[in-house]
C-alpha cells in the first residue's frame, strides 16, 4: 500500500489530455516538491517533472505538473501511442523521513 | 553524457547476499548523492536509501534496516548497494539513481536496472 494515492490506470484517444492524480498529506506532498517518472516495461524510469512543475531539458512541453495543497497532478497533452507507459509520482515524507512513491498509473492510448 | 551503468542479473539463494555495483560517468561523481530503487514483479517502485557523496553517510528506509549497506569508491565512481538475509520477497528489479539536486528528493538519472531473483 503506497503512501501516495494514484489512480491504477488511465486512458485517452491520441491527440487528446489527460491527467494523472497523485494524493498525498501535509508530511509529504503538502511540504515537499513532488516530481514524476515516466517507465517503460524492461527500461529505467525517466524523469519527467521536478520541483512540481519544472521540466528536465529534452522533455516535451506536452508534459507539465501541478500541485495544490496536498495533492499533484501530471498532465499530458496530444497524447501519443508512446506516451503509452507506467508513471510514478514521487516526494520526501517528513514524518517518515524517507522517499516516498505512488502506486503508479498505467496509461494506455486508446 | 550522464551515465549510470549497473551490474548484471543474479540469481541468489534465501538466506545468501547479493551486492549490486552502478558505474557512474560523465559528471562530477563527489558532487552527487546516490540512491537506489527497487521494483518487486507487479509492484511500483520502493526507494531502499540514500549515500552522500563521500560516502561517510547512509540513511536507510527502516524496512530494510539491518539487511541493506550502501558504500561507494570514489576512487572508481562506483556505488554498491549489498542485500542480506534474502528471501524471496526480495526479488526485484533493484536501481541505482542520481539524486537530482542536494536536498531535493528527484532522480534525474537512472541506472538501467538489475533483477535479482532469489529462489531455492
């Protein structure tokens, strides 16, 4: 049972928006950034977003992230078949004092 | 470029040890904490710990307390992450990652795995 809330899946028509929720508390996403990763079966997760809403060099603009309060979201525009993959997000717990994951939400591309 | 390159696959007994290396180049390998994942089959991602740049510093997740030593050779830009007492829960793809900037808690690289697969 993972400490952060994320639908099991998700799935949209290519071209079209989606979002990925990510839950949490005031000890986690409520205090600390939050980033997400992006993971292909067999490959290393990819980061997609930092410090909220900030992304790595190379990574589309298609991809943004959000925060409010003690809950982020992910989200995609023009969705494409390649975009078809597990995405995670991830935070520091302060109570626990360790890193903290979602259980992940498998997106598929209708 | 940044790369990050573990050992390969083992296959280990209940009760044995297994210790994964991740080679880093391209950066400033003192400069960086490093981290390491793991990925049970089916399961999403669990993070196992942390080792500062010099390596005089490890914080463990309490479930792994006991079990788990990370060290790393800066001489080499290598870490190693060392699992005891496995059992087959423990079977999972396990990774090493760069933590992103000091203080934050985001991976901006990744090794590209190594599943290790303990049975009798």
């Amino acid at each position: 049972q993972s400490v952060l809330t994320q639908p099991p899946s998700v799935s949209a028509a290519p071209g079209q928006i989606l979002t990925i929720s990510c839950s949490g508390s005031s000890s986690n996403i409520g205090k600390n950034y939050v980033s997400w990763y992006q993971h292909l079966p067999g490959r290393a997760p990819k980061l997609l977003i930092y410090d909220n809403n900030r992304r790595p060099s190379g990574i589309p603009d298609r991809f943004s992230g959000s925060k409010s309060g003690t809950s982020a979201a992910l989200g995609i525009t023009g969705l494409q078949t390649g975009d078809e993959a597990d995405y995670y997000c991830g935070t520091w717990d302060t109570s626990l004092s360790v890193v903290v994951f979602g259980g992940g939400t498998k997106v598929t591309v209708l | 470029q940044v790369q990050l390159v573990q050992s390969g696959a083992e296959v280990k007994k209940p009760g044995a040890s297994v210790k994964v290396s991740c080679k880093a180049s391209g950066y400033s390998f003192s400069n960086y904490y490093m981290h390491w994942v793991r990925q049970a089959p089916g399961q999403g991602l669990e993070w196992m710990g942390i080792i500062n740049p010099s390596g005089d510093s490890t914080s463990y997740t309490q479930k792994f307390w006991g079990r788990v030593t990370m060290t790393r050779d800066t001489s080499t830009g290598t870490v190693y992450m060392e699992l005891s007492s496995l059992r087959s829960e423990d079977t999972a793809v396990y990774y090493c990652a760069r933590e992103g900037t000091a203080g934050e808690s985001y991976f901006d690289y990744w090794g590209q795995g190594t599943l290790v697969t303990v049975s009798s």
